[in-house]
C-alpha cells in the first residue's frame, strides 16, 4: 500500500515571511518548477495558492 508522505506545505507568502525572501522572487522560481520539485496548487472554494512540500522547500 503507497503511503503519501506529504503530511503539510506552506504557501509562498509563508516562505516568504520566514526566511524574509521577496515572495515575488519566489513566485518566479516556483513558476519552473515543476510538482515533482515538490511544488503543488492548493485549491480552496473561491482561490487558489501556489505551496511547497519539504522537498519543494529545499529544492
């Protein structure tokens, strides 16, 4: 049985904050990668956001 791993992502803008790194800067090198650098889109019912997982943190 394939267990996910994937157990919380954090969203560009709380990248952003933590590390104090421009989150705009973030969105351009989050925009060539692709999910399996660990980047994923979260859905929510009126928007969507751009989060990473661990790897896509360290990737």
């Amino acid at each position: 049985m394939h267990v996910n791993k994937v157990y919380a992502v954090f969203t560009v803008a709380r990248l952003a904050k933590d590390p104090g790194e421009d989150e705009d800067w973030l969105w351009d090198v989050a925009n060539g990668m692709d999910t399996e650098d660990g980047v994923i889109w979260v859905y929510g019912i009126d928007d969507q956001v751009m989060a990473f997982t661990d790897f896509g943190i360290e990737t």
